[in-house]
C-alpha cells in the first residue's frame, strides 16, 4: 500500500515537472544553454584544429611524396623548366579561401534562418561550436595543400611529350576507337544526329564549367563539412589517384594527343578535319572547347607552361573524376548513383562529341577509377554503409565524433 501510494506521487511530481518544464520560455532556456559553463573558444578550437591536422598527416605526407617524385621526374627529363605552381595560386586561393567558403557559409545561415525561426541563435552556437569551425579550416587547410598538388600534375604533364619525344600512340587508338563502333568514328555518328549549334553551346558549357562546380565543389564539400567525415579520407586519396594513375602513369605510357590535335601529329588532316572545322566556328567564345585547344597547343609549340597546360587524352580525367563522384554517391543511393551515372555518360559523349579524346579514353578511365574506388573502399571501409556513409557520430554534449578512417 505504501510502495502504491510512493509511486503515485512520483509519478504525479513528473508530470508537475514536465508542465513546468514544457511552460518556461524558450529564450530562458537559450540563455541557460548560452550561459552554462564552456570551455574558452579559442582554445578549444585550437586545439581541435590541431587534432585535425594531425589526422590528416598521411594525406599531407602523401602531396609532399607525389610533389617530390613529380620534380624528381622533370629533373631526370631535363625538362625542369616546364614546372608551374604560380599559375595555380590566385586561382586556388579566389576558389578555395574566397568562393566556396562564402557559399558554404551563405548555404548555413540560410538554413538557420529558414528552419530555426526564433532559435536561431542557440542553433547558431552549435553549428559554429569550435569542433565543427575547426572541421571547416582544417579542410580548407587540405585543398590549399592540394594546390601543390596540382601544380605537380601540370609539371608533370607538361613534361610527357618531351619524355616520349611527342604523341606516338594516336593513329593506334583512333583505330581501335573505330573497330568498337563497326569501322566508323564515333564522332561521325554523334554528328549525324546532333550536329547543331545550340547542342554544341551546351555541350561546351557542360564540359568546360559545370564539370568543373561538380567535381572541385564536390572536393570541398567532403574536405569541410563534418557530415562526410566517414568518407573524407577516401575520397580525397581516391581523386589523387585518379590524377596520378590516370593522369599521368597511363597518360605516360600510351602518350596521345587527341582527335583534335590528330592531324598535328600525324599529318593526316582529313580524318577529323569535319569535326575540327565545325568547333572552329565557335571559337571566338573564351568558353568554347575551340579556344581552349588552341591556346593548349598555342602553349605546347612554344615550350612554356600556362593554367591546365599540357596534353595527353587517353585515359581522360575528365570522364576519371566525374566517375569517382557517381561511384560515391551510388554507395550511398542507388538512385542518385543511377542519375550520377547517366551524367558520366553525357560527359564521356562531350569528349567525344568536343574532340578532346577518342571514346576508348573514357572506358579506360571509367575501368581504372572504378578499380581504384573499390581497391581503397576495401583497404579503408568507411565508418557506415550505403544510406549512412556520410552520416557522422554525434558524441554526448553535441560534438563531433571523429568518424574518419584515418
């Protein structure tokens, strides 16, 4: 009788509680949040930062390696002078320390103020709290790094053709690119159903910049936002590799020029000397596919290095990257990963369709991004599986739990 009596008025004192609970004002309650005791911000984000960073030493460690073997390569092709890290520097600095960070911060106040209403200032506090700013820099931290990065690509880039002594492979794989279509190039049959002006306009604006926002955006997304911690460290080693294999070992080995520069190369101007004419005649446009090749060869004749110089075609990058992307989101939605897909295969036809490569370039890259995705997928799984994989651990008191592989 007595325990029955106890638990009734327990039970009566809850429910006291929760009312009076239910009934204090919320900004009470934000300034209770705001006031209760915190560690001091500068501190606390120093030392996250610093934490980051320090997760993040094998990427840095692997910049640095690549770096050096690139110079080293230059070095023993004589060809030292072709090295290029200040074309990339303002560049960078406009993309990565000015643009994406204002557009990430723009994208969050945005969401603050359309779904917290009157508590935006305590959402504010959390999506600002010193672990999550100290995620943001360190990333911003990393893609400046890869800066040196990518100066090291071009250098390396540049030096090839003079590694090789020109383009000796692009006669054998315009050839095979014929035999997978029955004998005719594969550009001949995108032009005879797409041959037209306005299709040409969308294909260049495609290729030469929205590419460009998915593939470098994507980048900075993962590097800075806590939400893709489980996939951070992957990814960014994966769109190395795919630069490094694709982009240079392959390149390397089967060194070729393009549809575009085919005639340069080996003397016969016929063979794609349609195509060529008909990208001529949007050449006047700074973003036509026409403009940027001349301006690559422009470079390539001179021997002087310039932003994205050099030339090599098989396998493409461009095709390399755009697959590294959709193989991400696929692990994460099969439906998302299927448009992702079909988007791959729009841009694999612009290189076709804009002479930049032979189609045989786009299967190559898609068949060594994929062993690349899935050989590191393995030897570094993920915190979560498809649907959770960017999904981070939330440790007790709202922080960041450090979900990274690394």
């Amino acid at each position: 009788m007595r325990q029955a009596s106890y638990d009734l008025k327990m039970q009566r004192t809850s429910v006291t509680e929760s009312r009076h609970s239910s009934a204090t004002p919320y900004w009470m309650s934000t300034i209770r949040a705001i006031r209760s005791p915190k560690p001091a911000y500068a501190p606390e984000f120093a030392r996250r930062l610093l934490g980051r960073i320090r997760d993040d030493a094998p990427l840095y460690l692997a910049i640095a390696a690549y770096t050096l073997a690139g110079l080293v390569f230059l070095t023993a092709t004589g060809r030292s002078d072709l090295a290029t890290y200040s074309t990339y520097l303002t560049k960078w600095c406009v993309l990565f320390l000015f643009l994406f960070p204002i557009i990430a911060f723009a994208l969050h106040w945005a969401k603050l103020i359309h779904r917290f209403n009157n508590r935006r200032w305590l959402a504010a506090t959390r999506v600002f709290a010193p672990d999550k700013v100290a995620y943001f820099v360190s990333g911003i931290c990393l893609v400046m790094a890869l800066m040196f990065f990518q100066g090291t690509f071009t250098s390396v880039k540049n030096g090839l053709s003079a590694w090789q002594g020109g383009f000796p492979y692009d006669r054998l794989l315009a050839d095979l690119d014929a035999a997978l279509y029955l004998g005719n190039d594969p550009w001949r049959l995108l032009y005879s159903v797409a041959k037209t002006d306005w299709f040409l306009s969308i294909v260049q604006l495609n290729y030469s910049n929205l590419w460009f926002i998915i593939c470098f955006g994507a980048l900075f997304y993962v590097a800075t936002s806590p939400k893709a911690a489980a996939i951070r460290t992957r990814y960014i080693l994966s769109f190395m590799l795919v630069w490094i294999v694709v982009g240079n070992l392959v390149a390397g080995t089967l060194l070729s020029a393009g549809p575009v520069y085919y005639g340069f190369v080996t003397g016969d101007s016929a063979r794609f000397g349609e195509q060529v004419a008909f990208l001529g005649s949007a050449s006047g446009s700074a973003a036509s596919a026409a403009f940027y090749q001349d301006y690559l060869w422009d470079l390539h004749q001179k021997g002087i290095t310039g932003f994205g110089s050099g030339i090599s075609a098989f396998p493409s990058v461009h095709v390399g990257l755009i697959t590294l992307n959709a193989l991400f989101v696929w692990d994460r939605s099969r439906v998302l990963g299927a448009l992702a897909f079909v988007y791959v295969a729009f841009v694999l036809m612009s290189s076709v369709y804009l002479a930049w490569h032979y189609s045989i370039d786009g299967y190559a890259a898609i068949a060594l991004t994929v062993g690349i995705h899935y050989a590191l997928r393995k030897w570094l799984p993920d915190a979560g599986r498809r649907g959770r994989a960017s999904r981070v651990p939330v440790a007790a008191g709202g922080e960041v739990a450090d979900a990274s592989p690394a």
